[in-house]
C-alpha cells in the first residue's frame, strides 16, 4: 500500500480496513470497520487485534501471523468476531503484507465485510434455484444432479475438479444435503489459505505447547466433524507431508493431534475439490497417486460456462434477483441485446465472472429497470451504443483490494487474464497492484 495514500480514500470505501504492526498492535482503522465493529479510533490505536476482535483464529491461525511468516497473502478468509456490543458476526476478510519504501514487511492489512446479513439472501435464491442452490437445467448440469442424488446413500469420498469459477463448493452443499449425514457437522476448510503447520492443526488439532501459540490443547476440523462432513478445497494445493497424513485418515480413519502421541479415531466423510488437473499434478510429483485414488472414488467433473451456454439465461436472472436484494435496486431482467451479448461471450472465468459482470451492471445502472448494454463491462466487446440517456457516461469503476487478490491468486497473477476480466485495462491492474502493495511470491 502507498504510504503516501490519504487516508480519506480509505474512510470512503465500503469495507472495513485495518492496519497493524509486525507487533499485530493496530495502527489504522477505517470508518467502515468502526461501523462494522462499533469501535471508535481511540479505542483500538496501539491495542493487540486478537484483544479487540476475540475471533475465532486469533491464537491459532492469524491471518496477518500467517502473512508475515509465509509472505503469502490471505484472501476469502471467513471468520468470526465480536463487536463492541458483545455481538458475533460472521466477516469475510482479506490479509496482506504491508511494505515500506524499501518493501521491507512492517506489519499488515486487513480488509473484511460483514457477510451475516447475506445469509437471508442466499436463503431465498436457493428456494429459487434448481438444485440446492445450483442454478441450470443444461444435459451436463442434469448429469451432475442425477449422479448427486444416486450416492446420497453412499459415505465415499467425491472429487470435484472444475476450474475457478464453476461452482465446485455449490456442488459440495448439495451432495451434504442430499446425504444421509447432512443433519451432522459439515465443515470447510481452504488447504491454500493455512502453511503446512498451520493446516495440520486446523485439521487434526494440537496440544498445549506444540508450537508458539498453542496456549491450550485444541481439537481439529476432523474432530469437530465426528460423523459428519469434511469440505477440503484447493486440495491440490496441499503439500505432500500434509497428503499423507490425509491418506491416513482415508485408510483408516485415525490421526494424532499436532505434538501429541495419542491415536485418535474420527468417522467423516470427505469431499475434496481441485481447480487444476490432479492427474497431470501426479506427473509432476505434486500429488500422491495413491491419495489420489483413494479420494477420487466419485469423481464429478464441472463443466466450463462456455460448454453450457443454454445456462447462461437462467444464471443471469439469479444473479439480477440477488443484486437486486443486496442492493435494494428494482431492476427486474436484463435487455435481449444484452442478454445476447453475455450469450455469445468465452467467459474465462466461468460462472464467477458472469456474477461479477452482473455485479457490475448493478453498480452502474440508476433508473432503468432492465439491464442495458451500456452497464455491462467493456470487455464483453460492446459495439452498439446505449439508448439510454440517463446514463452517466463517465465512469470509473472503484477495485478492492480484496477482489483484486482474489483473482490475481485465481489466474496466477497473470495480470492480462485479470484485466479482462476486471472489464479494464492491464496498466489499471498493474497500478492498484502498487497501490495496495500487493507482492507475487
């Protein structure tokens, strides 16, 4: 991040954004955070974040502990805080390094949103959808649904491999409420977010002076999720120690905690989901086979935006009638020559770019009640002109620091793939990359 940025931009966006130390003592906080969290300025300068905040992670998988020792940034981080009025409300945040003139770490920035308010929205949509919470009615989509419903009875392990953007984690929900365990636990875990120590305590736990941090004996996710469900995600991205403890548990589910010698025993079952190639993974020796095939026993393959096309109308109408909640904007449809235009569309990025192309239109539009051409992102190719007069022709479209990280991460920092994305050119890219001090490791 720029040193030199006024901190009145920082006070005008919509999330919330904190600074902190490399002693993790808060530095900065924004309007947006103080709105969020009911604190004020003066409450919080100089005091510890975990001693503010109270989250969930604090002690054993701090976000900014996790930048400053890995260098990695963290983003789509979901978690738990509480407010000054002793409230817990759930927060979806993003961590990177901050740097100073000589790109030396000298602490972090947190940005986050509060997401409890999103829990009656994706409610409703998902009575609309067509298959809990997945919207399409394309012979491959179909295919999916009919392979879902034939293993409800079954505990295998599933494999979903799809690029980003299809919809793996949806179609992990369904499988859960479609099984015979979707009444027991069913947690989610992102393998890329947590180091190999960090993750190795999320899911098995730790005992009480295992590592600098564990101030107390802490069960993991496989515990916690006795008889029920385990989301692995990104699981690809898990590195080869932490693959065979995870064999382990497939062969014969026990493990032991972190710094522990007691063998413990879990009954969970595991879905797993990768946006790469696992088999060209095992090529290269990022993968073990024989994890591989142990966990690959049901494998469900998503298919690409641009292989179901028949899909993109119903999509966009899910995602006009979600915008249309969280923004409190009567827009009711979309434009035929609009729609077409998002028809005829490659969609690199799959069904999370058509949302965010929605996203976008909603952002932009004022008065109409329909979609119009001139909202959508100019990288769709847009040739004809608007008719409508009331739209603001100058337009600058504001970038998080969180949305951009997320899909530099997604597309391997390819900045061009971003830009297209983004609906805005790659030198655009290449400065809000400056801007928030965002670093490529």
């Amino acid at each position: 991040m720029d040193k030199d940025l006024p901190l009145e931009i920082l006070d005008s966006l919509s999330e919330g954004i904190i600074t902190l130390d490399k002693e993790f003592k808060i530095t900065f906080i924004n309007l947006a955070a103080e709105r969020i969290t009911g604190l004020r300025k003066n409450e919080v300068f100089g005091r510890l974040c975990k001693s503010v905040f109270q989250s969930d992670w604090c002690k054993t998988a701090c976000p900014i502990r996790q930048i400053l020792e890995t260098g990695n940034s963290v983003f789509n981080f979901n978690n738990r805080i509480i407010t000054k009025d002793g409230m817990k409300i759930d927060v979806k945040i993003n961590a990177t390094v901050l740097r100073d003139e000589n790109s030396k770490p000298v602490g972090g920035v947190i940005s986050f949103v509060d997401i409890s308010h999103m829990e009656n929205v994706e409610k409703i949509l998902k009575e609309h959808s067509d298959f809990y919470g997945i919207v399409g009615n394309s012979p491959k989509m179909k295919e999916i649904y009919e392979l879902i419903n034939e293993i409800s009875d079954s505990d295998a392990p599933v494999l979903i491999q799809g690029e980003t953007g299809t919809g793996k984690e949806l179609v992990a929900n369904a499988i859960q409420e479609t099984s015979k365990r979707k009444r027991n636990p069913f947690l989610k875990i992102n393998c890329v977010v947590f180091p190999t120590e960090l993750l190795a305590s999320e899911l098995f736990g730790h005992v009480k002076g295992s590592f600098t941090g564990a101030e107390r004996n802490r069960s993991g996710r496989f515990e916690l999720a006795n008889t029920g469900t385990i989301f692995l995600d990104e699981i690809s991205e898990m590195s080869l120690q932490m693959q065979t403890h995870l064999l382990r548990i497939l062969q014969d589910g026990t493990f032991e905690r972190v710094g522990d010698s007691i063998t413990r025993s879990t009954d969970v079952r595991i879905i797993a989901a990768a946006n790469i190639d696992v088999e060209e993974a095992i090529k290269n020796k990022d993968f073990r086979e024989d994890l591989y095939f142990r966990i690959n026993v049901i494998p469900i393959n998503l298919p690409l935006l641009r292989e179901r096309k028949e899909d993109i109308p119903l999509l966009v109408n899910h995602f006009i009638k979600k915008f249309s909640l969280v923004y409190k904007k009567p827009i009711e449809g979309i434009e035929k020559e609009a729609l077409n235009l998002l028809i005829n569309f490659d969609w690199p990025g799959n069904i999370r770019q058509l949302k965010n192309a929605i996203e976008y239109a909603f952002v932009r539009s004022h008065q109409d009640k329909n979609i119009c051409l001139c909202c959508l992102p100019s990288y769709l190719g847009i040739e004809e002109k608007c008719h409508n007069k009331n739209f603001p022709v100058k337009h600058q479209e504001y970038i998080s620091m969180g949305k951009l990280l997320h899909l530099l991460e997604d597309n391997g920092w390819n900045q061009t793939k971003v830009a297209e994305i983004l609906g805005v050119n790659r030198t655009t890219v290449w400065r809000k990359i400056k801007e928030f001090g965002l670093v490529h490791e």
